[in-house]
C-alpha cells in the first residue's frame, strides 16, 4: 500500500509540471488497440487531447501524462511507455516486482481481433486459426487449454446456443487432436443437435483414444441398443 501511495506521489508531481493534453501527431501514431495478452486487449483513445483507455470492462480510464511518451495507469499501477520503433506499441517501465520480466503490448491491425472476439462475431475460422497461432508461439498459454475452451462451449450449451457450441469444439478438437474429451464433448453436442450418426462417430473417436471413458461408453451404449 505504501509503495502505490508514494508511486502515486510521485506521479502526481510529475504530471503537474505537464499539459495532460497530447500532440495531434502522437494521438494519430498512438490511438487504438493494443494486444495485452493472447485474449485481451487495451483500447487507447483521447478526448480533447487527453488520452484514455478501455480496459476489463472499465470505458473511461484517464491515463496521467508523465512526459511526451510516459503515461501513469493507475488501474495497473504501472508506468506504460509508448515505443514507436520498431512498431508502435507499450512498454511497462522496469520495475522490481516484474523480476525482470519485460512487458509489451504490441498495437493490433484494424481488422485484427482476438479469439474470444472471433468467437462473438460468430467467424470461427478465423477463431482456430488465432488459436492455432496461440499455440505455435506458446503451448502452455491458458487462454488455449482444452479445458478452458471446451468450458466456453458448455456455457454456449447452458444458453441453448448448439451451433456455436458446436463450433467451439470444432476448434477444440482441431488443436487437441489426442483428446479423448474433446470428442466426448463433440458427440454430446451432435446428441443435443439429434444428429445420431455423427455423435456415435465422436464418440467411437473418444473410446479409440481412451477407452475407459465412462461418458462416452454410457452414449454409445444408449444409441446403439436398438440397432
């Protein structure tokens, strides 16, 4: 607590000596969404000059301007510096308890958009292929464990929203091709969709992967007793 107090202080100081308001060029080069892990963004934007931010929910977060290119958030409690070279993108400012580890948050393409974002706009090609690069770059991210994913589409069950779910684990098993559970979940999806043939195939997928999966025994069983 003493430590944001005195950060606190300091930017205070810091930025009563400086105009909040910003340069028409550095609003152009600095405006828009940056990329502040694998599946969230920070959005930059100014209003009369003064830069702002959208962030986890939060539409009018007022950024202290330190200097030029310094600017005080203190939602993160963190120093973020705009870098221009090689392309434009923050950077946190050192500090101890990053414990060396450097942060930067690259500025996105216009058209670029996370995988949850894919996932709202209903463009799920587009989702896999971010997953599908998510993983290439860092298999142990969390925003692209099986578990994770295979989640957002029950809560897509939970909301009547089959297609989507179906599409989400779609996804799940192109990136987890091994998963007995991920074909569990695609053959419960074709059961709730009343498309028999292809739930009896996921689930023979699953049971050929790991044949004491409990759920998928109990499906086949129950669809194939009349045949």
């Amino acid at each position: 607590m003493k430590k944001l107090l005195y950060t606190l202080l300091a930017v205070i100081l810091l930025t009563s000596c400086t105009s909040q308001k910003n340069s028409e060029e550095f609003i152009k080069a600095t405006e828009g969404r940056y990329l502040f892990n694998a599946n969230e963004v920070i959005e930059i934007y100014f209003e009369d000059g003064i830069m702002h931010a959208k962030w986890r929910g939060n539409d009018d977060i007022e950024l202290l301007k330190i200097n030029d290119s310094s600017f005080y958030m203190k939602e993160l409690n963190e120093k973020m510096l705009f870098v221009s070279e090689p392309k434009m993108h923050i950077k946190l400012a050192k500090k101890t308890e990053h414990k060396d580890v450097k942060y930067h948050f690259k500025k996105m393409n216009a058209d670029e958009k996370t995988p949850s974002e894919y996932f709202k706009a209903k463009e799920f090609d587009k989702a896999l292929i971010a997953f599908k690069k998510i993983q290439k770059e860092d298999s142990l991210n969390p925003v692209i464990r099986q578990w994770t994913i295979n989640r957002l589409g029950y809560n897509f069950i939970r909301n009547d929203n089959f297609d989507s779910a179906l599409e989400v684990f779609k996804i799940n098993a192109a990136l987890y091709p091994k998963s007995s559970n991920v074909f569990n979940s695609l053959g419960e999806i074709y059961y709730l969709k009343k498309d028999t043939v292809n739930a009896i195939d996921n689930f023979k997928k699953s049971l050929a992967i790991n044949p004491e999966n409990r759920n998928s025994k109990r499906f086949i069983k129950k669809l194939t007793k009349n045949k």
